[in-house]
C-alpha cells in the first residue's frame, strides 16, 4: 500500500515526517515507512476469506478522506 500526501491544493507534498496509521477491514496491514519524500507504504498481507477490503488511515490522527478496496476472491 502506497499513501501520497498532498497539500490542500492537491499537490504532492515532497517531505516526509508525518505519522500515518493505516487499517483494514479484512486482512492485515504491516508497519508503515516514511519514505522522506511525501510517501508512505506498508505491506497488506490478503485474508484467507472472500471479501472486499477496505483500506483507511490517518496523518498526524485526521482522518485520510479517500479510502481504497481491495477485492479478495478464492482462486
């Protein structure tokens, strides 16, 4: 999972420094890294269930507003 932060202009911010939590409903996310230049990524390990996951987060504790799906299907 890769985050990119954008300033309220929605430019990409090219610094790092921020705290990002990120969660799933169905399966796990691991430790997220700073990547010092306006990223964040984390590895998302799948559930061993059909389902759709949906990925949340937060940037110093507000609320990322733009959420991601990940369809999980058997096969």
């Amino acid at each position: 999972i890769t985050v990119q932060v954008k300033d309220s202009n929605g430019n990409n911010v090219n610094n790092g420094g921020g705290d990002v939590e990120l969660n799933t409903s169905l399966g796990d996310i691991g430790t997220v890294t700073d990547n010092n230049d306006g990223t964040y990524t984390a590895i998302y390990t799948s559930a061993t269930t059909v389902g759709t996951a949906t990925i949340t987060g937060t940037l110093n504790s507000i609320v990322i507003t733009d959420d991601a799906s990940i369809s999980l299907k058997n096969g």
